[in-house]
C-alpha cells in the first residue's frame, strides 16, 4: 500500500471517532509503515515486555 493511501484501521472498538480522525489526519501527515492501536490488555502488555527484552 503506497503511503499516499493509507488507511488507519480503528477497529470496532473504537467509539471515538475524533480521536480516530485525528490518527488519520497525523498518519498522513507523518507517513508510518503501520499505527498500532494498544488496548490495554495484560497479554499486549507482556508481549511489548517480550519486544524489549529482545531489543
């Protein structure tokens, strides 16, 4: 996918739509290879635990 058309995927969980907006709008703007939404949950935060070990 060209950075140009990038799209941010939100999720159905994401009930706030300017705060999505808002991603979109920086996304384009900074043009990362990807945005990751965190959700808080035990099992992403030892799998960013595990990341930084390796790292």
């Amino acid at each position: 996918m060209s950075s140009l058309a990038m799209e941010v995927e939100t999720g159905s969980e994401n009930k706030h739509k300017q705060l999505a907006s808002w991603v979109e709008e920086v996304a384009h703007m900074c043009k990362p290879d990807r945005v990751y939404w965190c959700d808080g949950s035990g099992e992403e935060y030892q799998a960013m635990l595990r990341l930084m070990v390796l790292a």
